[in-house]
C-alpha cells in the first residue's frame, strides 16, 4: 500500500467513526482539529483502523501518537 492509500482508508475510517464527512484529514491532523476527539473516541477510532488494517498497535505506540501522519507511519510499518 502507499502512503497515499493509507491516507485515504485513515481518512474514510476518521469520517466514519465521527460520523462527518466533511472531516479533511492531512499528515499534521491531530485530535483537537476534529470535533468530539476525546479519549473515547481515540480508543474507538484506535480499535477500528486496527479492524481495517488487520493490524495491532502497541500501547506505546498509541501513546506516542502525534498526529494522523505518525499513525500511518505505523500502519505502513506492519502492513508492507
């Protein structure tokens, strides 16, 4: 997959949990730049791109997550 198809997927998964699809998701997307990111919904949001990416991440990796270009650096990571 490429970075740009990781995007893409991060971004319709992003739209779905928030259920808004005029969310414009970039690398630089943090939770404070989407109405109702809480801690909840991190950890729902956490949990779906898992399912879609048949993916696992680990504890410290979803700690150490900055914005929505690290996340797809870790999906890149175990899905190539």
């Amino acid at each position: 997959m490429t970075r740009e198809e990781v995007l893409e997927k991060v971004t319709e998964v992003i739209q779905d949990v928030f259920d808004d699809d005029t969310i414009v998701v970039t690398d630089e997307t943090v939770a404070s730049d989407v109405k109702g990111w809480d801690s909840l919904m991190h950890i729902t949001l956490i949990g779906t791109i898992e399912d879609e990416f048949d993916i696992r991440f680990a504890l410290k990796d979803v700690v150490e997550m900055k914005n929505v270009g690290h996340m797809i650096d870790l999906i890149l990571s175990q899905v190539n």
